[in-house]
C-alpha cells in the first residue's frame, strides 16, 4: 500500500541537489538514496563527511565517516544508535513526506554543532533523550521505534 505522499527516493535525491548544489550527488538504486558529503556545523567547525542511506519506507541512516566520532575522554558518545548511527530525531518527528535536504541533512549538521560543544565540556545541549544501556532508554528504545 502506497503512503499518500510520501516522496520517492528519486525525488529525494532531486530535493539534494537543489538544495546541496556543491555537494556530490546522490545515488538512486532499488528505492535506495545514497548520499555522502561534507557538512560543516560552523565556520570555525571541521568538514564532516557524512553517509546517508534511505531506503523508502525506513527511516534515514545517517553516520559520521571522517573525522571520526571520538569522545576523547571517558564519557561515551551520546545520542548515537549501535554502529555510531545518529541520533537525530524522536519517533515521529520525520516521515517520508519531508525532504531530506531540508530536515535531515540540516538536523545532522545541528547534531555535529552539538557534538563540538558536548566535547568541550561533557554536556549534550541539544535536547533529546540520551541513550542509556543499562536502562534501555532513550535512543536504545527509539531504536527499535526505526527512529
């Protein structure tokens, strides 16, 4: 059954380059939109070079490729999913009717800002819920929710 609405990779994709014209396009194979590019959180942030796989119907899996997500000190990193898949959004936050080059690709370079700042001085400040193992709340329960 056919979602009313909901966007196909390929117009997906056509969202990215319209909206990302200096980033490399993106792939479109077997209603699955592959993407890398650089984002940079801030002017005085590092390049990030992301990955972004969404496949139709599942929710957007988005990971840091270089630098590579490093706490550097003895926290773990917060608002990530197994694998270092970000956290970026609650369950029901996004769907597939929302462009991904308006809502998620801006969300992960919202989430690399606050990770910049959550390395300098050990405090997520970009709301949420953080993962907790030992609980399974937070993104461990978001998981299985496909968020």
């Amino acid at each position: 059954m056919r979602n009313r609405g909901l966007l196909t990779v390929t117009q997906q994709a056509v969202g990215i380059n319209a909206a990302w014209p200096d980033q490399p396009r993106p792939t479109v194979r077997r209603n699955t939109l592959r993407w890398h590019g650089a984002l940079r959180p801030s002017a005085l942030s590092p390049a990030y070079t992301v990955s972004l796989v969404y496949k139709l119907g599942d929710p957007p899996r988005l990971h840091v490729l270089e630098p590579a997500l490093d706490p550097g000190h003895r926290l773990e990193l917060p608002h990530v999913y197994d694998n270092d898949r970000l956290c970026l959004y609650t369950p029901g936050e996004w769907n597939g009717t929302m462009q991904l080059a308006t809502t998620i690709l801006p969300w992960t370079a919202e989430w690399l800002f606050h990770y910049e700042v959550w390395r300098t001085t050990e405090r997520w400040v970009g709301g949420g819920n953080p993962y907790t193992p030992t609980t399974g709340t937070g993104a461990a329960s978001r998981k299985r929710d496909g968020a």
